[in-house]
C-alpha cells in the first residue's frame, strides 16, 4: 500500500492536544490516525475500551485537529461537529 502523508494531520493533532492539556505521545497519536483512517474506510464506528482508557480524548482530539485543518483551508478535511 502507498504511504500516507499525515504531516498537516501530526501538527494539528499536536496544537489540539496542546490546547486540551495532553501528551501528543506516539502510542496516543498512533491510535487517533488509527480512528481517523476507520471513519474513512466505515459508515459507523464504536469505541469501546476500558474506563480512563483515552477514548474520549482520542474523538475531541481527532475532532479539534480535523476542524483546525478545515479551518486553515485543506479540502481533504471536513469540520466535525460532535453531538
């Protein structure tokens, strides 16, 4: 498969997770573009994991990162809105 350049998604991802006071470390990052690229490829998804387990903090970050680069004028980006 070809890679995949996620630069613009990574410094978004960072600015969000800075602006929700939390670690943009490797492990957490990994499992966002993991949720990022399961909404591209699904109709629906569920997270389900264990209490305190990030899930939440995974959807607002990939939400905030994703509205920031819609913002910022990338067409390959939608502005998400959580409900």
């Amino acid at each position: 498969p070809p890679d995949v350049d996620y630069v613009a998604m990574m410094a978004a991802l960072a600015e969000a997770c800075h602006d929700m006071g939390i670690q943009p470390v490797q492990s957490f990052t990994d499992k966002v573009i993991q949720l990022y690229e399961t909404t591209i490829v699904r109709h629906g998804l569920m997270l389900v994991g264990p209490t305190m387990g990030g899930k939440t903090c995974c959807y607002r970050s990939l939400q905030k990162a994703m509205t920031k680069l819609n913002a910022a004028g990338d067409a390959k980006f939608e502005k998400v809105r959580v409900v």
